[in-house]
C-alpha cells in the first residue's frame, strides 16, 4: 500500500469557501455567522472523483492522509469563535470524504487555532475528530499570526496542554503554517519552508522530546531548508554540547517527501534516515504543473523516490507506508475499519 | 586566486562590543554615547593573525570579502541615529582591517538601517565606504525588526532609492539578515536561513529586475532552502506564467556556498548554473566545530567544492575567483590597488 501522508482538500465545493467568505464579512459588520452550505454527498464526490483520486490513480497510490487545505485555515482571521466555527466546519467535510471514499482517504483535522489564544483551547475539537471521526492526526501552525510569527515557540509550555492530550490519543501533528498576511512573505514559497525550518530548530533548541517521548511530529516540505543544511545542523547541535540529531530529535522528528525534483529528493534521502522519512506529494497542492525538463508534475514525488538508485524495496516499503504506520499510532487500526466499509 | 565572499569580523576586539553595550544602555537612559574605544592597530592585527588569516593559510584561500558580524548589526536596537554611529564604527573597523592586511581582505559595509526608516537614509554610509574605503558592496537586511517582519518586502519602492545609488556605484548587496529578537527564530539557525529564501522568493514575485537590469544580490547560506526546493521554485515560477528563473532571476541573484557539508554542497552545484554560485565559507562564523563524520571543520566548504566530481578546473575558476570579480564589479581595481600596498 502506498500512503500519501499529505494531502488537502483543495478541491471542495465553492459552497464551503463561499461561506468562509460570508462568516468573515459578517464577523467584521459585527453579525453572525450566516446558516452552513448545503453541499451534498454527490458535490463532494465529484470534487475528488476529478481531483485526488484520479491522481491517485495516475500515480498508483493508495491512500491519502487528507485534511483541509492548509492555507485555508487562516488561523490569523476573526477570532478564536470564528476560527472554531470554520474548523469545525472544514473537519466535518474531511469526515464526509472519508466516509464516501473510506479506502481513499483517512483524515487529519484543522485546530482552532488563533494568535494569542492558548493552544488547549483546541482539545475539545482534536478530540472530537480523532474519537468521532476516526482521524489519525492534527495539522498544528507553529504561527497563528500568518507572517508574524507572535506567538511563543512549539518548545513553550504554551503548547504543552494540547501535546498532552496528543501524546494520550496517540495522534501526531504536521508543523504546517497557513497563509501569510505579512507582504514579506508568498506563503507557499516562503511561508511553508521558513515555517519548516522555524520549528526544526526550535525542536533542536529545546528538551521537549524529554518531557514528552512519544510525542510525534512530520515536517512537510521535505523538511524545509533542513536537509540541505544538515550539516549546519547537526555542527550548530555540536556547538552547543547537544547529543547527536539522530538521538536528540529523530525518533520524535519526520520528514515528508514533497520536494518536486530529484535532485532534492536524492538530498534528503541521502542525509535523513529511511526510517524518518513518510511518502508526500501535497496533491493536489501548490505547485500543479508538469516539468518540461521531466515532462512529469512537479509534484510527482513517487517518481523521485523511485528513482533514488540506492534505496531498496526494503527502504521504500518504509517510505511507503510502514512508517506512516508508525508515526501515525492509530492509522493501521482505522485503515482497518474503513477497509471493512468500502467505498459507498 | 581564491576569494571567499562571505566573512564577517566576528573576532573584533572586545572593547569594539563593549562599546556598543554602553551605546545601548545610553540610549535607554536618555544619555548621549560614550566616546569611541581606543584599539590599536596591534590589537587589530592579533585579532585576524589568530583568527581568519590563519583560517585562509590552513585552507589555502587569498582574500576574504569582509564586513562587520552580521549578527552584531541588530538593526531593530535603538533609533536611526544609533544605528548610523553604529554602522560608521563598524564600517570603520572594517576599513583599518583592510589597510592593515590589504592582501587579505577587502570591505564590504553594513548599512544603518532602521525599522521603519526609508533605505534612501543608508545612501550616504553607503557612498562614503566606496568612495572612501574601497569597498566593494554592502550587506542588505531584509528584516530590521530583527523577526517580525514590518518593514516593505525588498521589492517594493521603498528601497528604491538605495538601488538606483548601488547601480550608480556598481556595488552588489548580500542580502543578510541579523540577529533575531523574535523568540520563535534561532538566528543562525532558523533567522538567516529564512531571510534567504523569503528575498529569493520576494525577487521571484517582482518585476525588480526589470526595473534595474544591473542590481545583483548574493543570497548567503547557499541560497537559505532555495537549491533544495527548486523544482518548487521552478514550478511556482511556471503557474505564474513567469520566464524561466534562469532568465527572470539568474542575471541578477547569486549563492554563495555556505553549506557545510559534501551532499549540500553538490545539490547546490547540480542545480544552480556554475556562474551563479560564489565560494564562500562565512568563516569565523555559525559553525566552528569539527565534523566527525569528516575528520574536517563543518565551515571548511573549499574541500566540499573540490570534491565535487563533475565539476572541472573552468568550473572551480568561476565558483573561486571569477564569478566575484564579476558579481563585485569594483573588485578587480581594488585588488589592484590594494596589491600594490601590500600588508603592514
């Protein structure tokens, strides 16, 4: 089984982001929020039917870890009501995909996220969504500020209520920023990669991996800029007395694979471990050509791994899939229900 | 001759530091500063016989293109004014530097920049470390909040007037950020690599070029996480109908190669054009141990380059010496005229 460990709804209905659209202006007249869409079962699988599952298809990959688009989720806008109100609707709809298509898609939720507000306000609706709906994991945004970067460090104790309640269920995060609403910074070619980079060495800088062991974390985007400064890194943690990476953050650190072209792809796997590195494209995502030098996609990410002449069936079985299955702690046993459903 | 783009005087003498701690503190006591330290020409001559000049004999490089530590310009502390009497004595320092070992080094400035404050107030730091110094570009910061990011993206108008006298003077910038007083950023860690990739970006998304064919800019740190993601670039570039960035980007946007260590060093090589990638080490600089993995110093990036295997003596002339004299369009007179001085 080939498992994509990052994909976003990027295809939902106009419906969704027409209310998305309509919640803001009424927060900022002062009103509330207007009555939720109708979007109906035959909307959504169309949506995916031309979108993400033809890719899958294209690309024989099985199975998405799907969660709302990431820009989407603009933690920066209203406030932590609103940001509640639109997380709740987004996961709801990833819930919707999951059980229309259950042998494609398992879900990861949103958090309702919003700057200056303590992260363990999100408890209530990460565990909505892993006990409800049977999601694997959280999309976390190291910076609820979009571009600038207010509130305190992943390694804060700021953090640490809502780590617990991730550590109990069982459920990684994936560091992912949304948009930026600082001019400074595109959000997919700065924002995402500096917020990668961000929380790479604020996890370095930190002991939190002592205070929380089997606490799990994917950076997307093939790490950021890390594994093309990994000896910057792994020199920085030297300077400062601090065990070697490999024992200081990679049993609690993954890397994604969406780096789209082959010799990045070859980087990281030439620089971090198999066992740290989960199979992604981002599909259907920010990058959407086809590469006249290839004449693939971009983000035909399979072909790159593929194509890395020193990895074996071994090596890519865990890139695959079996650590997904490792990193995501209830993903093999909801693959397992889903399975048992079939898609409807 | 091999030229190293990228060092800073990171070994100034103390009294140059504490200087500017007392400078700080009359500032926030409402005092004027205090008067200029007394260093001598001994003390500067110990601090680059023991530091860097030793580090260009062990490793068999010429001539360091220096500035002042670029950590240590902290634009976001104090008002213009403090910034400006800061620049000048950095400037300054720079300066004795060169005429001391005028085979050695040659200056490049660092601006009194200030958040908030127009670029156009650098201009005339600017012309008077040209003019009168020799030197032969400056380093631009992206970001004089030091981490939040408040000031206009480096291709807006703002900045303008700084590029029209960089033009005028035929100078490059490197865009380098400094230190971070934004607690989510480790400065050399996380600070400098997204300021790099954050301008690259910026630059991608502008028509700056257009307006000014001849503005070049270094993009230290092998190009933050730019050559790692260039499909990324390459695709985004593509979606926004762009030219190819060889033509949008290239004329004008040069790495150095501050990557430490061999896989880095040969991604940069196998994706960026030779006659963009300047040797570089950032020595004395972020990273000062001993890799173990290679028995070298992680910052020793000349054996990184001449380890590539692809790459031929043509190659390593332009990535050594050619490419700077080029991309520095004052340089080659200046050598010149500091050659026929010779060290003191």
């Amino acid at each position: 089984m080939i498992i994509d460990c990052h994909g976003h709804y990027t295809t939902a209905p106009p419906e969704h982001d027409d209310w998305r659209t309509a919640q803001i202006a009424a927060f900022e007249s002062g009103q509330a929020p207007p009555a939720p869409p109708a979007i109906s079962d035959d909307q959504i699988r169309e949506s995916v039917l031309t979108g993400q599952i033809k890719v899958q298809q294209e690309r024989r990959t099985d199975l998405t870890i799907f969660s709302p688009r990431a820009s989407g989720m603009a933690h920066h806008i209203g406030d932590a009501a609103v940001s509640a109100r639109w997380s709740t609707m987004c996961n709801t709809l990833i819930h919707r995909v999951c059980t229309l298509f259950p042998r494609n898609f398992v879900g990861v939720c949103q958090l309702p996220q919003s700057p200056g507000v303590a992260p363990a306000n999100c408890i209530p609706e990460l565990e909505r969504c892993v006990l409800e709906y049977g999601f694997v994991g959280c999309n976390l945004n190291p910076d609820p500020s979009g571009g600038y970067w207010t509130d305190p460090p992943l390694t804060d104790r700021w953090w640490y209520p809502l780590y617990e309640k991730m550590v109990e269920l069982d459920v990684p995060a994936m560091v992912h920023v949304s948009s930026s609403c600082n001019p400074n910074f595109h959000a997919t070619g700065a924002h995402y990669i500096n917020g990668d980079t961000t929380a790479f060495m604020q996890f370095l800088t930190s002991n939190l991996f002592h205070d929380f062991p089997t606490l799990k974390f994917i950076i997307p985007h093939g790490g950021g800029a890390v594994p093309y400064h990994w000896g910057r890194y792994r020199g920085l943690a030297q300077d400062m007395k601090l065990p070697l990476l490999t024992e200081h953050l990679l049993q609690n650190v993954f890397f994604d694979t969406c780096v789209y072209h082959q010799a990045g792809t070859e980087l990281l796997a030439k620089v971090i471990p198999v066992k740290n590195i989960l199979f992604a494209s981002e599909v259907i995502g920010a990058v959407r050509g086809i590469d006249p030098e290839s004449g693939h996609h971009y983000d035909d990410t399979r072909r790159y791994i593929d194509a890395v002449p020193w990895l074996n069936d071994f090596d890519r079985q865990d890139i695959y899939e079996d650590n997904a299955r490792r990193v995501y702690g209830r993903l093999s046993a909801q693959i397992s229900r889903q399975f048992s459903v079939g898609n409807r």
